[in-house]
C-alpha cells in the first residue's frame, strides 16, 4: 500500500479540558464513540493510509493505559510505540518529540479526537501518503471556522493563506486535524517561535510550508465528514454519526482489526482469534461474521473505515 516507509503519529496528549468531568480521570481518547474507544477512529485513518508504524503521543498517566488498549499493534499487523508528551504545549510539539522514531523521514500526524468518514477517503490517504516531497493537509467545510485554522483564497481558489482562529474568517474552510509531511517537518518545526498561548501552532508549520510552495490543499467536499469529538456536543454527535451508519448498513465504522484484513495486514485466522479473544460481545460476533466472509468480498475499501 501507499504508505510503507512513512511512519503514524498518533497525537493523543492533552488535558481534556473541555471535557470535564468526563475527563478528570480518563484520557479523553479512551473515551467511548458509540461502540468503541475514540483513539480507534485515528488510528483507523492512519491504517487506511496504508502506515504500519505508529507512535501514539500521550500525558505521562495515559501512557500505560494506552498500552493496556492497543499493545504493541501486532494483532493488527502494525506496530505501536508510545511516548509522552510532558505538558501539552502545542500540536507541532508532536513531531520534536517523534524526531527519534521518525529518524530523518516523513510522517502523518492525526489529532486523537478526529473522525474521518467518506467515500475514496481511502484513495485520498493513500495519494497523500504517496507524495514524496512537500506537506499535505485537508479542508473541511464547517459552520464555524473562527474555531480552526481556516483556508484563505485567492480569487482563482488558490490558498494564499491559513490563519489561526481568526475573528473575521476568510472562509467557511478549515484545515483538519490530519497532516502529511515530508522528511523536512521537524528541522522547520525547530524553527517554530511559540505563540501568545505558549504553544508551538501547527499552523505555523503548515504556513511554512506553504510560503516555500510545497502545500497541497485537498478540499474534503460532500460526502466526506470530519468530526471533532472534543466536547461533550461534538463527543454525542460523533457516536450518533457512527450510531446511524452502523445500524442503517449493518456494517463497522473504523474498526482496525476489519481494516487490517481488508488491507492485508492479518489473514482471516488471526481475525477469527480476535473475535474468539472479544467473547459473547456484538464486536466479537461481527468480527467472526467478517472472517467468514467470500473472498470475493475480502478487498481493501477505501470508504470511511469498513464500509462495502
């Protein structure tokens, strides 16, 4: 697939503050999105991107928690590594502290709390994921952007601009919580000065980026959904979002061990030892279900997670 030879980090730091009390004792990303833990859906995207080495980036409690959840990736023939992220003092802090394991090369960054959905996301992932040289990020667009980073236009529908939570937005389109970037991403995030909040913005390195003219901007239209699950509103409306698709097609949403089948990272035994491992559970059963299914209908798909 597209994505062998760069690596996944999988942000998953942070207070939760907005999430309080939800959070006071749980990482936010633990927590549940209809049917499964939130950090599952982030971690989908990355897999349907076609990378198998991942470094999920957490607070220095949510680390063996972590671990307990996911392990080493193996069941879904990946590999996950775990580093801590000391005091959230920005999203580009991410790749500072990934420079050891990225060692020199390029990577996606996700935001922990970022749900992707759509048809050809897959094709998307993987052509972002192909691309040698320069950065790639996604445009969404949303109700209220003066919460984003958000997309300015030229008026030939050029982005000549991205800037950070602007009272007066220049757009409706705001720039996702994934990013790809070339082997370059660390040295410029060093060069990065933290803003008024103390953090080091990602869309500081985005803009660099775009100022040397190495930004692609692919444009997330209908049929395509992002969801931030970052407050209790968004955290509701993403459960009742995977809720409706799951029940309406009788099918799975981001559901790593079907995407690793479907991807060729696992065969049909080992799903059928993940089922057998989840017990009496609906998980367990739909997982058993996909294992036996024809070979016909054992493809990559690239829509949303799962989805045939």
């Amino acid at each position: 697939m597209s994505g062998v030879g760069r690596k996944g980090i999988l942000l998953a730091g942070g207070t939760g503050s907005r999430l309080h009390p939800l959070t006071a004792v749980v990482n936010k990303q633990l927590l549940p999105v209809y049917d499964k833990p939130m950090v599952y859906y982030p971690l989908s995207t990355l897999m349907l991107a076609g990378i198998r080495d991942i470094l999920v980036i957490t607070t220095p409690d949510g680390e063996p928690r972590f671990d307990s959840l996911l392990g080493d990736g193996s069941r879904w023939g990946i590999r996950i590594r775990y580093a801590v992220q000391p005091a959230p003092e920005g999203i580009a802090q991410a790749l500072l502290i990934a420079e050891e394991f990225l060692d020199g090369g390029s990577c996606a960054l996700v935001l922990g709390d970022n749900l992707f959905y759509g048809n050809s996301l897959g094709e998307k992932l993987q052509r972002a994921a192909s691309r040698r040289s320069g950065a790639t990020v996604f445009g969404y667009r949303v109700e209220r952007p003066q919460d984003y980073g958000v997309l300015q236009f030229d008026p030939e529908g050029h982005v000549e601009d991205i800037i950070e939570k602007p009272a007066s937005p220049p757009s409706d389109y705001a720039v996702t919580g994934l990013y790809f970037y070339d082997s370059k991403a660390v040295g410029l995030a060093r060069t990065l000065v933290p803003s008024e909040r103390g953090e080091l913005e990602i869309t500081d390195l985005n803009r660099l980026y775009l100022e040397r003219g190495e930004l692609e901007v692919d444009l997330l239209g209908r049929g395509f959904a992002w969801l931030d699950a970052g407050t209790p509103e968004t955290l509701l409306a993403a459960s009742d979002f995977v809720r409706t698709l799951e029940l309406r097609q009788g099918l799975k949403a981001s559901c790593p061990e079907e995407i690793a089948l479907r991807s060729g990272f696992i065969d049909r035994v080992a799903l059928e030892r993940l089922a057998a491992e989840l017990g009496d559970s609906g998980y367990g059963h739909y997982l058993s279900r996909v294992a036996r299914e024809p070979p016909w209908e054992i493809r990559i798909e690239p829509p949303g997670a799962s989805p045939r």
